[in-house]
C-alpha cells in the first residue's frame, strides 16, 4: 500500500512547497443494495458502487476541489493535479498505472426479502383499519483511504444497515401515519442482535392507531416532558449545528464567542463522541484522517467548545475534534456531528410527571426546521399525550413545538436516568451523513405548543 501512495503523497508535498497551507486525498470504495416492500409485493431492488475520489487544496483559506470516479492510480493522480491546477500549480505529474490503490472487499449480499411478507401479512391481522404498509431495508458498506499532507494515510472500513417501517390507518375519512426505523453502523449479521423486523413494524402499527384515537392538541405555553425515546432533535437541530465551527464563525451563531460562559441549565452536558462502536454516526476516522473522540461541547451548563474540521480549526485558531465528514468522494468535508448526547441525570419519569404537573408528555419527535444561527425552531410531535395533575392522559396529534434552542437548554429543570439513542441521516451543505442524537428523559418548563383544530 505504502509504495502505491508515495507518487501521491510527493505531489502534495509538491504543492505544500508551492504555498498551499493543505492538501489531503480522500478515496473510496463501496456498495450498498436497498429493498423496497409495499402493497405486499417488493416494489423495488436496487444494488449501487461507490468508488472514486476526491483531492483537495486549500490555498489562503479558499478550497479547491476535484473528483472522479475510480480508485485507480492514473485516476487520482489526474483528480489531484486538476485541482492543484485550479488552485494556480500546473504541471503535477500524472501517472499512467491502472493498479487500484484500494480494493472494495469482500462483496454484500443484497438483504434476505423472505421475511417482509410475513411481516406485512401479521401486521395487517393486527388490525382492520390498516390501508397501507411499507417497508425498506438498506445494507451497505465504505471502505475509505485518506491520504494526508503529513505522509501519512487514514483507513477506514464502515459498515451500515437500516430498517424503516411506514403504517397508515384510516378510520371515518381520517389518515394517520406511523413510522419507526432501526439504523446502526453494523454488518447485517450483527444488525438484529436487540431487536426484530416485526418490533419496529409493531411501533409503526402502534403509533398510527394511537393517532386515530388522539384528539386535537391544545395550544398555549406548557410544561414540556420528552421521553427520553423521543429522539434528540433538539439537541441535534436547536443546539447541535450552532456549535458547528462554520457555522459558528460564517454565520454568526448564538454560541459564537461564548466559550466559557454558561448557555444552558447547570444539569446539562452536552457530548459529541464518534468513537462509539455500532451508532450510525460512529467512525474510527473522519473523513480527513482525524482519529474520532470525544468531544464535551457543554459541561454542567457552561460552553466548552465547538466542533471543528481542518480548515475551521486553522481559520478560527480552534482544536481539531475529528468532525471533518462529507457524503462521498464528490463532496467537500464540513464540520459535522456524528453521535451527539446530554449524559443523563438522576431523576425519575414518575418523579417528572409529578413536576410536570399538567403540560405535555412527548413520545416521539418528528421532522421540523431550525435557524442554526439564532437557534429558533418549528418542531412536530409525532406522539404526544396531555399530562393532567401529574398523569399521562389522553393521546393529543397535531402538537408543534416551537422555541429556541438556547433557551430551552435553559429551562431545563430534570434529566432522567435513561439515555436513548436515536439514528438518523443529518443534512447540511446538500450532504447527507449517518448520525445518532440521544438524550434522557428530561422535562422542560415553559415551551410554547402550537395546537389543532382538527
């Protein structure tokens, strides 16, 4: 491997000398297959390759960036020095060798379909107010090499399997959904230990008749308790990508210049961590080469820190935490979270109820936007109940929380006991990544709930 790289790593050394303050080769080699099941029949198998490169050069805080497909050694070498050509250094030697400099692995069956008509079929014995079920189940995996301007180079193999299940009920004209997915960074062979298909599709089953039977939430400010099963999105979305360096110092981030000062409740510490084997946002090396860690970004209230790549670490001055992460070789790395958590607290969920006296218990979260600047957000509950002198009541829909992120970290009065793991694909940049959000159960005095009427 080594003497494959040395032609590459005498380029980069070659356009360091020239003036560029970086310079790294980012390689891959993949495949994936998905299968889609819905109306009892598979609607859809598909199989996809990944392999390619991208080089880049970073000259006087500007990036430039080029990529092809393959991983052959003429391929990257003509990617590289088409960048370092853009970026104004002609005249890099190209090599005329076809010799991989990565080989893909062993190859991935595409996932068993056996099992999703059993499936489907229990499921829709389940009940009559079934109208439509779906199900998709992705397998893939990435090996990735990165070739970096200290002559050495970062490898990287990662595995992924997910499993989404989708339900609509319909009662008198009324629709509702259910979903739920499993999704960890983990060989298909290890991907079911804890659970099974027809758990994640009993949840989805679950949750859409639950919404028929829910009645229109009310409107106003509340007390608010979020399971701890109920998914970070505001830790992800309200707090998480305004401690992103770029978007910190590019876009004026209410965490900006605060470092050190308290931004949120004294219970709180917030942790960034890619090195947790098997969470979807888990590596051993970010997309740069950087090895993962664990980065705490609030402790007990108080801002620590942000989450850099190379060029935000050496335009704003800050530590390298290892969360330079792009969707592929086409992309250029930004800082990213990986798996990203409040460590829990002590309290109880009876305990919060108590305290939550009447207000709003979350289940699950759904989708919603944010404004990572100012931290301001739009949240939709997916299953919700009322909470009434300290007891969960009756199941609400329609629930939209809506706040800012900050300040909601403030208000925080309790964490839980529990931590629950919630995976997902995170947008930024046009770039979709696998992460995890977690938190405890933790309750929430004063967050303002947008209703319905229907």
């Amino acid at each position: 491997m080594t003497d494959k790289l040395n032609f590459l790593h005498e380029n980069i050394a070659e356009t360091l000398k020239r003036g560029a303050q970086y310079a790294d080769i980012f390689i891959q080699s993949g495949e994936g297959h998905s299968v889609h099941f819905e109306d009892g029949k598979i609607d859809g198998i598909s199989s996809s390759t990944s392999d390619g490169a991208g080089s880049r050069v970073i000259v006087g805080g500007r990036t430039f960036y080029a990529h092809a497909p393959g991983n052959d050694k003429a391929s990257v070498a003509a990617s590289f020095a088409e960048c370092a050509a853009s970026a104004g250094m002609e005249g890099l030697r190209e090599s005329a060798s076809q010799v991989p400099l990565m080989e893909r692995g062993e190859p991935i069956a595409p996932p068993a379909v056996d099992f999703f008509r059993e499936i489907d079929e229990t499921i829709k014995k389940e009940s009559k107010h079934i109208r439509q079920s779906s199900y998709r189940y992705s397998v893939s995996h990435r090996h990735v090499l990165i070739i970096r301007p200290d002559g050495t180079a970062a490898f990287d193999r990662r595995y992924y399997s997910s499993f989404a299940a989708q339900v609509i009920a319909e009662r008198d004209g009324v629709l509702q959904t259910g979903s739920e997915r499993r999704c960890m960074s983990l060989g298909e062979a290890d991907f079911w230990c804890g659970a099974t298909p027809l758990e994640v599709a009993h949840t989805a089953l679950r949750r859409a008749l639950l919404m028929l039977e829910a009645r229109p939430c009310p409107a106003g400010t509340m007390n608010i308790l979020m399971d701890g099963e109920a998914g970070g999105t505001i830790i992800h979305e309200a707090c998480g990508h305004g401690l992103e360096a770029d978007i910190v110092e590019k876009d004026y981030s209410v965490y900006r210049g605060r470092i050190g000062e308290k931004v949120a409740h004294e219970s709180v510490t917030m942790i960034d961590d890619a090195a947790m084997p098997g969470l979807y946002g888990a590596y051993r090396f970010d997309d740069e080469g950087t090895p993962a860690q664990r980065t705490v970004l609030i402790e007990n209230g108080v801002l620590k820190g942000y989450l850099t790549d190379v060029l935000s670490s050496q335009l704003y001055g800050l530590p390298l935490t290892g969360n330079g992460r792009r969707e592929s070789y086409r992309n250029i790395p930004v800082p990213r979270m990986s798996n990203t958590y409040l460590l829990p607290g002590g309290d109880n969920l009876e305990t919060m109820l108590a305290r939550t006296e009447n207000g709003l218990y979350v289940k699950k979260m759904g989708g919603g936007e944010v404004d990572p600047t100012s931290g301001d957000f739009v949240f939709y509950v997916t299953e919700g109940y009322l909470v009434e002198k300290g007891k969960v009541s009756a199941p609400v829909r329609g629930a939209i929380l809506t706040g800012n992120g900050p300040e909601a970290l403030s208000k925080i009065s309790a964490l839980g006991k529990n931590l629950i793991m919630d995976p997902g694909i995170c947008g930024k940049s046009g770039q979709g990544v696998p992460v995890t959000d977690g938190q405890p159960s933790m309750l929430i005095e004063g967050l303002t709930v947008g209703g319905s009427e229907a």
